[in-house]
C-alpha cells in the first residue's frame, strides 16, 4: 500500500495531473449531461454492446478517475480504468480507420494516444508533492517511486 500511494518529486508532473484530470473529468461529466450526443446515444451509434449501462459505466470511471488525478487522490489506481479506457477507444474507434490511410489515422489517434500515454505516465509515477496523497499520506517522495 505505501508503493502504491507514493509520491514524486518530478518537476511539472502537476502539469501532467492537470491536463489527465480536466480531460477526463469533462468527458465523463459531458457523457451524463448529454446523453444523446456524448452518452448513451453516441455509445448506441458506435455499436457498443449494451450501450446504455457502458456509456454511464465508462462515464462514471472517467468523472471520478478525472477527478481523483486532477487532486492527486490515489492516482495510480485511478489511471487503471482511464488506461482501459484508452486502450479500448483505441481498438474500437481509431484502428478502424487505419483502413482509410495512415495519415487519417495518425491524426484521429493523436489525443487517444497523448491520454492514454499520460495515463500510463500516472500509473508508473503515482502523484506529486502537491497531491492529496502526500498532504495525506506525509512524505513518501522519491525520485524512482517504483523499486
């Protein structure tokens, strides 16, 4: 549990929180304010399977994962499902559009792949000094949080 909560001393890592945390924390929120065009309904003309329960699922990871990033509450546990996230909207809706030329499909994966590598950057770093989980859990910092 300490390696889990660790923190770092990563100069603009806050920079990286930030930017995770709005992103994702606006696109889970936008999934349930507006169901027709960023929820369930755009779930439904993706084709995902049960739609409405993956749309507010994927919602509610990504408001609470978002939020818990962007204040540095138990980071890496939240970058878990953003990763997952990540890896799928990858899969289903970006590597489909390979088929239309490389070009095209470099640029639809841009930021699918910009969040999902920060993501991973949150996963392998945890937070920094300026996260709840050093305010909480004192002073774990390292340079290598990872042994």
């Amino acid at each position: 549990m300490k390696t889990l909560l660790q923190t770092n001393n990563i100069p603009g890592f806050l920079l990286i929180r930030i930017i995770l945390g709005y992103v994702f924390l606006v696109a889970g929120l936008q999934k349930f304010i507006f169901p027709e065009d960023m929820g369930p309904g755009r779930f439904i003309e993706m084709g995902f399977p049960i739609p409405v329960f993956t749309a507010y699922f994927v919602a509610f990871f990504e408001t609470l994962g978002g939020l818990f990033i962007l204040i540095g509450f138990a980071a890496r546990l939240a970058a878990v499902p953003i990763i997952i996230t990540m890896a799928v909207a990858i899969i289903t809706t970006k590597l489909p559009q390979l088929g239309d030329g490389f070009w095209g499909f470099a640029h639809a994966l841009r930021l699918d792949l910009s969040m999902f590598l920060a993501a991973f950057f949150v996963l392998v770093n945890g937070s920094d000094r300026r996260s709840l989980d050093h305010h909480l859990f004192g002073e774990k910092s390292k340079d290598i949080p990872l042994e």
